[in-house]
C-alpha cells in the first residue's frame, strides 16, 4: 500500500473543519495489535464510503484489501466542528462544544441529531443480521461508532475487548448468550 500523508493543512485554509477530515496517525501505532483483536480469519471487512474510513480499512486489513465492503450506511455523522476565532481551545473541546450544539439543534447540519441516531440504529441491525453468518470487522468513525455499540448492547451484545489511542481505537463486541 502506498505511504498516506497525515499532514493537515494549513489553519488559514480549514475554517470550518469536517470530521470526515481528521487525519488519525494513531493508526500505525495500533495496526500491530488488530490482528490480536481479530483472531478470527474468517469475517468480513465494512468500511464507511468515506475516504478517512476507507484509508483505514485499506491499512489494517492490506492483506484481505479485496475483501473490503464500502456501505454508505457506515458513514460518520454529519458533524461539522466549529471554532470561534476569537476563543483559544484544543480541538477536542472544539469537537465537543460542536456535538452540544448540534445535539441541541443549534448547529445545523445534513441530518438532524434523531435522523443520525436512527441511522445508527439501522447499520447495528444490519452488522446483527451479517454477523450471524460470520465475525464482523466495522471501520467506520466517531459519533457513529458510539451510538452503533450502544443499539448492539440493548441488543445483547457486550464489549469484549477495546484498546486505543488518541482518537483511533479497536473494540471487539460479542453475543451473551445469558
């Protein structure tokens, strides 16, 4: 796989930043510790549509790269991280001040914040019924990702296993059978 550039751009160029553009180097890092989370070699492979997912899906699963599937239903909320030039703060509180605002129906975007959870409810069910024939592999990102793990524990499922760094993490979700 070629090298991916995690530099972002210039500040002056990204006023508004979408989450979509986040450049997670913390991948590297933790690529090592996939194959241990995922000793099942027979499952598939999700990925969002969105280029920062697919990157993802094509760096820790290079050698099963053909065996990606691309669904629209995985990709991130439409977020879209908002700082005021006047206020200094990291980018995480950035991020977390845009969520609030959005959950409260203060930032507009796309999708309302009940449409997206909606959204999460419908991609949980459909990793349920796709994981009754094999493992599942999700890479997708963010918001998504919170609200799809907690549609599969009302469902049964329990977090097994989760490892991260940064804003890049692994967790493995499997059935209780109780």
């Amino acid at each position: 796989m070629d090298a991916v550039n995690f530099q972002r751009p210039p500040k002056e160029s990204r006023p508004i930043i979408f989450t979509q553009d986040i450049f997670l180097n913390e991948i590297t890092s933790l690529s090592p510790q996939v194959d241990i989370v995922l000793s099942d070699d027979d499952f598939d492979i999700l990925t969002s549509s969105s280029p920062r997912a697919l990157r993802t899906a094509q760096f820790l699963f290079h050698k099963k790269s053909e065996q990606i599937i691309i669904s629209d239903d995985f990709v991130e909320f439409d977020l879209r991280v908002f700082p005021v030039p006047i206020l200094k703060a990291k980018f995480k509180t950035w991020m977390l001040i845009s969520r609030i605002m959005w959950a409260l129906g203060l930032l507009k975007t796309g999708k309302s914040f009940s449409q997206e959870r909606l959204r999460a409810k419908n991609g949980a069910d459909l990793l349920i019924k796709r994981s009754q024939r094999k493992s599942i592999a999700l890479v997708s990102h963010g918001l998504l990702n919170y609200f799809i793990e907690k549609n599969l524990k009302k469902s049964g499922y329990k977090r097994a296993e989760k490892i991260g760094l940064g804003c890049f993490s692994i967790t493995k979700l499997q059935f209780d059978k109780q």
